[in-house]
C-alpha cells in the first residue's frame, strides 16, 4: 500500500504495516480461532504424514485382511488376527509303490520330488512347520501355491497328479464329524458325514476343463491363489464326489456348496495346523489309453503360502473388500485439506475480480451482464450440471474441482459488488483517480486490500462447502472413482453395506472427518467474522 | 418506481434468466460433447444411447423413427436448439428414452413426492429459524443463546446428506442390529408411487420422517444463525435505542419495529438459497430412492436420457424461478420502501 493512500479516512483503518500486524494480533486472541487452528491440525497432520503413517498405497487397492475387519484396538484377544506362513520344508510321511517305481526326495530348503519308473506310485508330504492357532475360527485365508512339475530329459511323459491339502491334525485326531443334512425332493432325507480337519485345496486333475482321467499328463508350472471359503472346491471334494446317485449328489453339494470350509471344518482354537502334498504316479506301457513307457517327474514345491485374513486390523480396521481404512482416512484428510483450500481460494478470487469490476462499473452495461450472469449461475442445479460435465469429459478429480470453483463464485462476486460500490465513494477512491491513477490500479492496489480480510474470512468459510460439494458428488457414485477422498469412502462404506454389517470404523471416521473439518473452519471463520464484518460485534 | 412496474421488471429479469440457463444447459448436455469429442455427431451420447435402445428389435423402427420426427440427425445449433426451445416453452417433452414412456406422464406421478418433500424441508427450517432465532437475539449474550448459536452454528456448516446418514445409521440401523427394534425405517423399500390406501400413504410419512428430520437439523441453523444476526443488528441501530429509551419496551420495539425491518432481506435470502436448498433435497431423494423426479432424473443422467433430463432441468430452473418471483412480489408487500415507490 502506497503512502499517499495512507492518510484515507476509512473504517478498517489502515496504517501501512502495522494494520496486517493488528489483526493478526486481534485474530490470535480469540479462542475460536485457536481452537479452529487446533481441529484442522488434529486432521491435517496425520494426513500430511500420511506416507510415513500408512504402509499401503491408497489406490492400490490392497487387500490386507478379512473384509469388515474391526480395529484391532477394539476387537476381544480371541478376534482372529493376520497369520502369514510360510511352508517350505516337507518331509515324506507316506509312500505307496506298486511295480519298479523309484522315489528319490530331496527335502532341505526346496523340496524335490523325483519318481521315475513304470508302475503305480503315491507319495504323501507333510510340512514340518505348523501353525498354532490361538484365536476363534476365523472367516477367510488364502493360500498360494507354487510348485512345478517336468520331465527330465530323455524320458517317456508320465501321469500323474498333484493334490494339496489342509489338514487340521488335532481336529482329524479327534474324529469329528460336521453333518451335512439334505431332504430330497422325494422327502428322503440324507446325511452326509464330512470328517472335520483335512480338506483338500488343489487338485491339479480337476483344474482342467475335461479331465477325461485321474491323471494329468505335460509339464505344469502352477501358480495359484486358493480363496477360503471356496464354493467350487467345496464341491470337488472326495466325499461329495464319491457320491453315486445324481439325485443326492446334486442335492448334498447345493448344501454343502454353502459352508465354509475353513470355519467349520479346518479352524479350531488351539490347534495346529498343517499341509499335506499328495503326489501321485501313474505310468503302465500296457495301458492302450494312458500311454507311458519309461516315464519319470520331478516335481518342485516352490512356495505354500497360507494366510489366515485377520478379523482385526490395524488402526482402523477394513472394509468391504478388506482394504485398510486407516490409509483411506489419512491421504482423505490430505485430499480434503489441499482441495478444500485450493478450490475455495480460486473461487474466492474469481468473485474477487467479478465483484469487483462490477462493483466499480456500477449500473454500466458490463455490471448488468456480470449481474445477470450471477443469477444465471444461481439458477444452474450445482450437482446435476456436474454430473454431467463429468459424463462428457470423463470422471475425472480435476474436471470435477474445475467445475465447482467455475460453479461457486457467484454469491462471493455478488457481495464484493456491493461493498465496491460503497467503498467507490469514499475520498481515497476519489483521491487515487484525480490523482490520475488507472482503473484497474484502483482495483488492485486500493480496493482489493480493503476487501481482503473479507476475502480471508469468506475462503476460510467456504472451503468446507467445497469439500462437501465434492463429497456429496461421490456419494451419488459420480465422483472420480480413483481420487483417495472421504466422499468415496463413505459411497462406498453406505452401497457396500457398512451400515448394514455395523461397520461403524468405516463409515464413520470419514464423516467425523468432515463434520470436524467444517466445524474447525467455521471456528476459525466466526473468529474472522468479527474482524472482518465489525457491524455484527456483539 | 411503483409496484407494478417493478414486479413486471423483475418478472422480465427473471424470464431472460430463466432462458439463459435453459439454453446454457442445451449447451453444455447436447454441444459439449459433440464438441469434446472434436465435432464428431456420432459421439453425441443421445444418439449412442437410442442406438443402445434401437439394438433391441422391437424397438428399432421406433428408434429411427424417433431420429427422425425430432431431428436428432440435423445440426445442433440452431435446428435441434430451436426444436429444443420450443419443446420447452410448450412442454413437449418427447417420450423417454429408457422407459418408453411419456416425459411428462413419469415427472407427473413423481412430481407430488418431490414437492412434498421439497415444500416441507424448505418451509420448516424457516419457521424454526424464525423463532429460535428471535429467541436467541432477544437473550443475547446469555447462555441460552449462546448455546442455540453454537449448535445452529455447527448445524450450518453440516451437509444434509451427512446428517441423513448419521440419523439412519445411529436411529435405523443401530437399534435394529442391538435391541431388533425398527424407530426409523431403513432405506431400502422405497414407497411405491401411486398411494392407493391409509397403510400406505402411512408408510410414505414413516419413510419421509428420516429425511425430513435430517433436513431439519441441517437447515434450520443456517436460519437461526442468519435469523439472529439480522435482528442482533437492528437493535443495535439508532431506531431501536431511541425507541427503548423512550420507555417503548422490548417486546414491543421488537415486534413493531425490528421485525418489519428484517423481513426483507430474510424474503431474499430466501430467495437465492432455494436453489441450494433443491440441490440437497436432490442428494436426498437418490440416498433414500425417494420416487421424485430427482431420482427419475438421476437414472436418465446415467443413460444419458435426454428428453427426461430436459424436463428435469426446465422444471428445476422453472420451480427456482417462480419461488424467486414469488419471493419478490413477497418483498413488495413487506418492504415500504418498494412499496411506497420511495
């Protein structure tokens, strides 16, 4: 501000530098305002740190545990937890060899299996680790398997096949029995006893999309995710397989396609729990249908990787798909902080420039057209029009905030025009133009100063209007799906069920989040309030 | 500047308006993306859309002949925008896309539940925030008021829908999931449209009492707050402390002269906040399936159904245009001023 300005008569009296000064000291003092300062800090900081705070990615859609996961701080000791494993070592706790078959194991670090020969042959492998599993059963795991079956060189292909199985040793022990009941449409009523603690995960024969025989021929490099609880493996199982008449067959595996395999029949507290390779070996001259002479197979066991899905994650737990919430809040909280800002400060300045050439073009032909404008804008449904902007260009997060700061300078330009055309009037405004000073100099060294603690307090108040606006765009589901923002949070957490599943670590942290953001940047707003619109002092 | 001559201006202003936003959104919906899209009037998602519908073979000889009789296939602008005034001004709305129904026949029978809704959560607020606000101004600097001024204060800043889903996660679904008992219901079985008997025009209310509830909360703040400055700040000027010292008490001074000053610029307030105000009952009527015309209109956004878009968007802009009017005529009676010509 320049010195010939400084002797203006006006009721913010300014004075040079120290006028900043004073309503910076005034602002201070309020306690509205520090405590303002306080809750954004409470929701900025974590989410500034967000990278170091957070290990996963917030797009990345990571599944870490369990859907519906409850925070671990909240959840009893007995709540099932993450249990990563690692089988490596296998020893051979069962061989069965018919004809010159010839079983050489290599069991340390990678185990190896190599059967060559003509015959018959089955070889049972038992991880040496086991899990002790110390909490209630739990819902999901998921297991990895690799291995890789060849031929050495030189020989016939062999058949063979390659089963891998859960087993629950303590539970098996114990000869329990989980009953499967199913009346037919006949009125017989059928029971199928299921022996709990052993099920089988893999089975390389029924991968196949016609498996003409029990065997498998060609080399396989086999890397697969087992999902528990897994309908299709359910019904693949032995005993339901086993099952003669169709009829039964068909109506015991519709009942038993629905329990879960890991809960009912593997998991138990306090027991442990191991893997089971069953590989078997098949290669007869004589056999017009399943050639083989001279065969042999190695098969390498890479990985079996089980995880148990935790039931309690974190710090705050998972949702629907068992990503982690607690990354979502925290880069929300960033997303929300940056763009609330951003947007409303572009929005703010836009009205600024508006209202402000308006104002001082008071009653020309170009303040009737910004005038009419305005209430062009007015009249525009904010949510539709941005559903459809986001249609034509794509749903993308900058077309998104584009428009709201396009859609949001209207009310802002309306008041600036009113209190320019006061300030018009006054003798510094008069003083500044016989001074020979342009227009658009007055506007920006003179006028645009006396506007900006309203300009402040009208960004601090509206920047959780935008944060909102966006929020409200993704819980209609029109929002950009791949922005990490509370809105998509709570789209998601309210279509996905969390309400539903009581899933309150979910839905809740992101409205909490917003409820507090606003009420924090209205705190700080009532405190400019009072500077910034003297009239309203109590 | 007499009454009439102003209410007619006004009523000029307004209508101009009202087409400018109309063309606006013939803009943006039907030019935009043709021109997104590099000129290319095969990328026109309306075209794309009735040629999805015209896939099924019942429907492929309507479809062309759709084309044709509303001149899908003409240049834009100025055959399609000329076709487009006119359907608007006439109220022509076509047949919708999607649904193969009458426009007008489908926004008549949900029109009703958005009115209602609409009406009610505009008016309510306001009444509340009349009388909170008075209450509040009246004890000022006491700690009633200043408790109803920070509750109407954190009430301000909430979103609706934010509320909405705070009432039926803490009022619908908590009790049904801890004690099985159903206070508000859940937002799954919407009321269907068309009431027949007394059960359902019950269920109607019972489902529209979480949403109304949740407009309350939201938007009586704004009132109260807004309410209570206008009326801290008259009885801080000089007419007022003039009138109390001159032994008028304070019922009276606030009755016969405080209050008729703050009517106008609370009529205009009003005025230019029902815009907003229909925006939220918007987000309202898709989280609740409420069977407005919001929702109607949502399902036609995503198929990009234009003639029910069209329709929604004229009778958005023609509500907020006619409660503005009303508004204005509403500020001539309550303010001498304009009344008087002064």
């Amino acid at each position: 501000m320049s010195k010939r300005i400084s002797s203006k008569p006006t009721q913010l009296t300014a004075r040079g530098s120290s006028y900043s000064e004073t309503l910076l000291r005034l602002v201070l003092k309020k306690k509205s305002f520090l405590g303002g300062v306080a809750l954004i800090a409470i929701l900025a900081v974590p989410g500034i740190f967000a990278s170091a705070l957070t290990p996963y990615s917030p797009l990345s859609r990571e599944v870490v545990a369990a859907d519906f996961a409850i925070p671990e701080w909240a959840a009893p000791p007995d709540v099932p937890r993450n249990i990563v494993k690692s089988f490596n070592v296998f020893s051979i706790l069962d061989k069965k060899v018919s004809g010159d078959v010839v079983i050489a194991a290599s069991t340390n670090e990678v185990t190896k299996i190599e059967i060559r020969g003509e015959g018959k042959a089955s070889v049972l492998l038992m991880s040496n680790d086991y899990v002790y599993y110390p909490y209630r059963p739990a819902r999901q795991a998921q297991i990895d398997i690799i291995f890789n079956a060849t031929y050495p060189p030189g020989v016939g292909e062999a058949w063979y096949n390659v089963e891998v199985i859960l087993l629950n040793e303590d539970l098996l022990a114990r000869g329990d029995k989980y009953v499967v009941k199913s009346t037919l449409a006949s009125g017989r009523e059928y029971v199928l006893e299921v022996p709990k603690g052993i099920y089988s995960l893999y089975d390389l024969v029924t991968t196949k999309v016609a498996a003409l025989y029990p065997y498998h021929r060609g080399p396989v490099t086999c890397r697969t995710l087992v999902t528990l609880p897994n309908l299709v493996r359910n019904i693949q199982q032995k005993y339901i397989t086993e099952i003669s008449d169709p009829w039964v067959k068909d109506a015991i595996s519709q009942e038993f396609s629905m329990v879960n395999a890991l809960r009912d029949l593997i998991l138990e507290k306090d027991t442990k729990i191991r893997v089971l390779i069953n590989i078997t070996y098949y290669c007869n001259p004589n056999d017009f249908l399943m050639q083989c002479s001279k065969g042999a197979l190695e098969v390498r066991l890479d990985q079996v990787k089980l995880w148990i899905k935790g039931e309690a994650f974190g710090v705050l737990g998972t949702n629907a798909a068992g990503n982690d919430v607690w990354t979502q809040y925290l880069y929300g909280s960033r997303s929300a902080i940056a763009v609330g800002i951003t947007v409303a400060t572009l929005a703010n300045l836009i009205s600024l420039v508006v209202g402000l050439i308006a104002g001082y073009r008071a009653d020309t032909s170009l303040d009737h057209a910004i005038t009419f404008l305005v209430d062009v804008m007015n009249f525009i449904p904010t949510i539709p029009l941005i559903i459809v902007v986001g249609l034509t260009f794509g749903r993308n997060l900058w077309t998104i905030y584009t428009v709201i700061v396009l859609l949001s300078w209207q009310g802002g330009a309306r008041i600036i025009r009113q209190w320019t055309m006061t300030l018009r009037a006054s003798t510094f405004v008069e003083a500044a133009r016989a001074l020979g000073a342009s227009e658009w100099r007055i506007m920006m060294k003179h006028l645009a100063p006396q506007l900006l603690p309203f300009l402040v307090y009208r960004i601090v108040t509206r920047a959780p209007a935008a944060v909102y606006l966006e929020a409200s765009i993704q819980l209609l589901g029109f929002g950009d799906p791949e922005a990490p923002t509370w809105g998509r949070m709570i789209n998601e957490a309210y279509y996905r069920g969390a309400l539903l599943h009581n899933a309150w670590w979910w839905i809740l942290p992101p409205m909490l989040g917003l409820i507090l953001f606003g009420i924090g940047f209205v705190m700080i707003g009532m405190a400019l309030d009072e500077i910034a619109n003297p009239r309203l002092k109590r | 500047m007499g009454a009439g001559r102003f209410i007619a201006k006004t009523g000029v202003r307004l209508l101009a308006t009202y087409f400018a936003v109309i063309i606006l959104y013939f803009i943006v919906v039907r030019v935009l993306p043709v021109l997104a899209a590099g000129g290319d009037m095969h990328a026109d998602p309306l075209l794309a859309a009735l040629r999805r519908t015209g896939e099924d073979p019942r429907f492929t000889f309507w479809i062309d002949e759709a084309i044709r009789t509303y001149g899908l296939d003409r240049p834009l602008i100025p055959d399609q925008l000329f076709r487009y005034l006119r359907s608007v001004v006439m109220f022509q709305f076509g047949v919708s896309v999607y649904t193969q129904q009458p426009v007008l026949n489908e926004i008549a029978v949900r029109l009703p539940y958005t009115l209602s809704f609409y009406t009610i959560s505009t008016i309510l607020p306001i009444v509340i925030g009349y009388y909170l606000g008075i209450i509040s101004a009246k004890h000022r600097g006491k700690t009633l008021d200043s408790v109803i001024v920070q509750t109407s204060v954190v009430s301000r800043i909430l979103p609706g829908w934010l509320v909405l889903l705070l009432i039926y996660y803490g009022l619908a679904y908590l009790p049904r999931i801890y004690w099985n008992l159903q206070i508000f219901p859940l937002p799954v079985r919407a009321p269907e449209i068309g009431i027949r008997d007394w059960e359902q025009f019950r269920y109607l209310l019972w489902y529209m009492s979480p949403m109304l509830l949740a407009a309350l909360i939201a938007w009586s703040g704004g009132w109260i707050y807004y309410i209570r400055q206008l009326v801290v700040s008259e009885m801080g000027q000089d007419y007022y402390v003039t009138a109390v010292a001159k032994g008028l008490d304070e019922k009276t001074a606030l009755s016969r002269h405080v209050i008729p000053n703050v009517r106008p610029p609370l009529v205009m307030s009003l005025a230019y906040t029902i815009p907003d105000i229909f925006g939220g009952s918007i987000i309202f009527e898709i989280i609740c399936n409420w069977p407005g015309i919001a929702s109607f209109s949502y399902v036609a956004l995503q198929t990009w159904d234009f003639p029910v878009m069209s329709a929604f968007f004229t009778i958005s802009a023609l509500l907020n245009v006619v409660s503005l009017f009303v508004a204005e005529i509403i500020l001539v009676l309550v303010d001498p001023r304009i009344r008087t010509g002064g």
